[in-house]
C-alpha cells in the first residue's frame, strides 16, 4: 500500500522539526515550492494528510507523528552510513557501538573501558544502557555491533550468537532497618508481600515470574518499573520496596550503609552474563579486547564484590 520515498522521509524530519517549509528548504537546499510539492506528493502516495499548514506554521497530524518517528531515524542512519564510509575512506577506525544492562553500566563496565582505553586512545566508542529486550532488538535492527547482558533470553536468539563471560549472583536489596531484616530463614512469600522496583523497561520481571511460575507464589503487592538504577537504589534506600541487584552494582551503597543484600539465596538468583553479537559478524582486534576487558573486570568484581 505504501511506496515511501527514503529521500522524502528525510525531507520531511526536517520540516516537522523547523515548523516551516522556508526554514526547511533553506537547510535542505531546496526552493520551497520544491520541498511543498516533494510533501504533496509524500501525502499523496502514503494516502493521508500528514502536515496542518496554519499562520503559526506546520505540525504533524496524528499519523504524522507516527512517520516522523521513523523518518527521524532513517535520516541517522543515511547520516552515521555516510560519517563511517568517511572515516573509512580516511583510514580513521569505524565507530564502535555498545549495548550494556543498566546493572554493568555502573561498575563492570567503566572499570572496562578504563582498561581498553589505556590500549586504545584513539577512536569513537558509543555506549548505550537498556533494557535487554531493547538492546537485543537493536543489535538485531544493527543499531550496535555487541550487546553485554544476560542469556535466559530464549525466545531472542534467532541470528544472534552469545559468549558467556562471567556468572554473577543477584541480590535481594533493601534498607538498613527493613522489617524483613528481623525474619530468620527469608522465603519467597515473604519477598512478595512487600514492593518491588525493577530496573528495566521490558520483560522486566523474568525472575519474580519464574518464581511465581514455578513456585505457585503469588506476585508482589505493587511493583514500580524504571530505566534507571540510581533511581532504583534510591527508591530501596528510602523505602520498604526491594529490588534485584548484583551486588557490585549497589557496592558504594551497601559501603555506605544505605542498602543492604538480605540473606537470602535462591538458585535462580544465578546468572550467567554473556556478549551478544548477529551471526556471522566478526570481531575484530579492538572490539575482542573490549570483550576482553569486560570479562576480566567482570570475573574480578563477581568473585570479589
């Protein structure tokens, strides 16, 4: 039904984002009435009005907004092709890209880049912290080129290949002086009776509903989903809610007396971290020793947390 023209997706990223067709064509390089047609012409072929043209300007439409978020990132995608056909040509290294949990993101993986920086100073590396199911998706959607998180992701393996780097171990987090503190011989039940925060965005709960799948454990009384550890170990510091961490991510509050890993442990509070990265694609020298680094700081910080 859509025959969409890449070269007018991008064109129109641009008006949505100047608010005018003038601006627009001025940054394009384009005349206006060129730049009008090329939108007629998008509306046309996508069968829908796209644009409001009012005296204070253009605003998308409702399925403008929808195409805008696609336009949006094919335009930087044509841009990062161009910058690495560039640097290649230049002889300057590629961009390296990087997918890393929220939980590594704090310590394991700094402590890495620290090390992989002293061999290489020179280079452009990106780092992005996600969920799982999003940083997966990405390197399937080619948006990095290796992803560090968890392997219990069975149902997302389909043109991925993973190797195992470490084992951790994932702690019950709360505050010092929680009512649970004072209960001998922690269970499950007791787990769930009080709140919980999970640090991702998607499939946040893989844990909490093996248990209650397998277990027959009913859910927790409320739980809160964020994007953001530190907003997660502070919620647990000030507040009867519990969370799921290793303990290397929560090292400085523990240090600090704010948190605290009750003394609870379950098998599947094991774990096993690993790279990800599309099948058939080959790591080259500084990507492996990236790799490298990440295992060795994570065999370091998991034995010695």
């Amino acid at each position: 039904m859509f025959d969409i023209d890449p070269r007018k997706l991008m064109y129109f990223a641009t008006v949505i984002e100047l608010g005018s067709l003038s601006r627009a064509a001025k940054v394009l390089g384009l005349s206006q009435p060129a730049l009008s047609t090329s939108m007629n012409r998008l509306e046309a072929e996508m069968g829908m009005r796209l644009l409001d043209r009012g005296p204070k300007g253009i605003t998308p439409t409702q399925y403008g907004e929808i195409l805008y978020c696609h336009a949006r990132l094919i335009r930087e995608e044509v841009q990062l092709a161009k910058r690495d056909l560039m640097n290649a040509l230049s002889g300057q290294p590629e961009s390296i890209r990087m997918g890393s949990l929220p939980s590594m993101a704090g310590s394991i993986i700094p402590m890495a880049l620290g090390r992989w920086r002293a061999l290489y100073p020179q280079g452009d590396l990106q780092v992005v912290e996600n969920a799982q199911f999003d940083l997966l998706t990405g390197l399937l959607r080619r948006d990095f080129d290796l992803v560090v998180g968890f392997t219990e992701v069975f149902d997302m393996l389909d043109g991925l290949r993973q190797q195992v780097l470490f084992r951790d171990l994932l702690c019950v987090m709360a505050r010092p002086g929680h009512p649970l503190t004072q209960t001998d011989a922690l269970t499950w039940a007791d787990l769930v009776g009080f709140p919980w925060i999970s640090p991702t965005s998607r499939r946040s709960h893989t844990v909490l509903q093996h248990v209650m799948s397998t277990l027959n454990v009913g859910p927790p009384s409320q739980v809160t989903v964020c994007g953001s550890v530190s907003l997660l170990k502070s919620l647990v510091a000030q507040s009867d809610h519990l969370a799921l961490l290793p303990a290397y991510a929560a090292r400085t509050e523990i240090d600090d007396g704010r948190l605290l890993a009750l003394p609870f442990e379950d098998p599947v509070l094991h774990r096993s971290i690993a790279v990800f990265f599309r099948e058939g694609y080959a790591l080259d020298l500084p990507r492996r020793d990236l790799v490298q680094s990440i295992k060795d700081c994570g065999l370091e910080l998991a034995r010695n947390p």
